[in-house]
C-alpha cells in the first residue's frame, strides 16, 4: 500500500558493477561503485542487498569548465 492505495512492484536485481561497465561502454564516466547489504531491522526489512552507480557524461558544448550550464547567450 501507498498512500493509501494497492501498488504492485517490480524488481529486476541486477549486480551493481555489470550496471557500472554497461554504462561506460555507452561512453559514461564512472564516478563510484556502492553495494550495502539489506537492512534487515525495521517495519520495511528488504530481501537483497542494495547497489547504487554513480556516472557522469562530458559536459557537452555550451557548457562550463565547473560542470555548470552556461547562462551566456
């Protein structure tokens, strides 16, 4: 339940790092690779651990040197 209202979930468990080396060969930089394991305390105790990628593209042309969006004309 959600706010009050019935709500089906899909999971598709993948390994943090093949994400990671997916996401470089479509020309991605990698900035880091975290897994943890499942929180198994609490009201809501999850089945697998977790995995977060963090990646980055290259600023793209209009940008700035600091990663921030150009605002000139």
């Amino acid at each position: 339940m959600a706010l009050g209202e019935e709500v089906a979930l899909v999971f598709h468990r993948r390994e943090p790092q093949r994400i990671a080396e997916l996401l470089l060969e479509a020309g991605l930089g990698l900035v880091s690779v975290t897994r943890r394991e499942r929180e198994t305390d609490g009201p809501f105790p999850e089945r697998a651990p977790q995995g977060f990628v963090l990646v980055r593209r290259s600023v793209v042309s209009g940008g700035c040197e600091d990663g921030g969006i150009s605002t000139a004309n």
